[in-house]
C-alpha cells in the first residue's frame, strides 16, 4: 500500500470514529454561580467600612479612605453622601436619602452609658427607610465604634412620633428589603 492509500483508509477509519464520540452528549444551559467569592483585603487595622447596596440587592462593605484620621461619625455623613464615583461605576447605590448642608450637623452617634447600645440621630425621617437603608446605618456604624459584642443600634429621625414611641432596634443582620 502506498502512503497516500493508507493516509485516506486512516482518515475513512478516523472520521466515523470522532463523529460517534460526540453522540448523546446533551448540551447544558446556563449554570448560576451565586454570589461573587470574597476576598481578603491588605487595609490598615480596624478599617471603618460604608455599606452600599450591590446590584443584586445585597449590603457591600466599600473601605472609607483614612478611616483611622476620621472622627466618630464621619463614616455616618460619608455614607450619607453616598458613593464614590469608582463604587458608582461599580454598579453600588444607596437606599438613603441625600445629605444636605444642613443635615450634617444633625447627624450623630452616641454610644450609650451602657456600653451596649448606640445611638443615631438624623437630620430626616427615619419611619420611611426601608429595611435595607436602616441596615446600611447599621452595619456603617458598628464598622465604626468596634464595639464587642456589637451594641443594640437604635436609629432616631426627625420624626416626632417615632421619638416619643419606643424607637426601633436595628441589626446588621439581613437579606436585602
């Protein structure tokens, strides 16, 4: 047989062989992963964090620049002022309502004598928020006090009625709202 004859009876041989290798092989749709994997960031100790809300309607953690030369209560009006342009651009948003000059003064967190509970007052109404905004005050302030364990958060706004109500706890803890 001449190599030109045994190249074509390997090729005729070859071809019908991988053509049923790829028989009953369905094919596969589209596979959800969930939720991006977490990473472990190289930051200064004790970071204070924002908590913005993701695309998918979860709280992310987005490190506030400096954080070790910022006063109590600056993570509050940061997180008021809402995201960066770079957490914009990644799709982060807010679930509270713009800060205005005005609103910074009125804007505090006092943690109580207690040690165990801590307070936060806002220059706007806080019956409105959603779930998910009262959260983000929240997880934003105890990223800031670094209290153990972390302290019953009670939010206080421009609300009478709420004031003089029994004001609302609030958690960290949660799936969105």
């Amino acid at each position: 047989m001449n190599p030109v004859r045994k190249a074509l009876a390997a090729v005729a041989l070859i071809g019908p062989i991988l053509l049923a290798t790829g028989c009953g092989i369905a094919t596969t749709g589209v596979v959800e992963s969930g939720r991006a994997g977490t990473v472990g960031l190289a930051t200064e100790p004790d970071p204070e964090l924002l908590y913005f809300v993701s695309p998918d309607g979860g709280l992310v953690p987005v490190l506030l620049p400096g954080s070790a030369k910022h006063a109590r209560g600056d993570s509050l009006v940061a997180l008021l002022t809402g995201p960066s342009d770079t957490a914009r651009k990644a799709g982060l948003t807010t679930r509270l309502p713009p800060l205005d000059g005005g609103t910074v003064d009125k804007t505090s967190m006092i943690i109580g004598a207690d040690g165990v509970s801590l307070r936060i007052y806002l220059a706007f109404p806080v019956k409105p928020l959603s779930a998910l905004a009262r959260r983000q005050l929240a997880c934003t302030a105890l990223s800031a006090v670094r209290i153990s364990p972390a302290p019953t958060v009670t939010l206080y706004g421009t609300d009478e009625k709420q004031e003089r109500e029994k004001p609302e706890e609030v958690t960290c803890e949660g799936d969105g709202g």
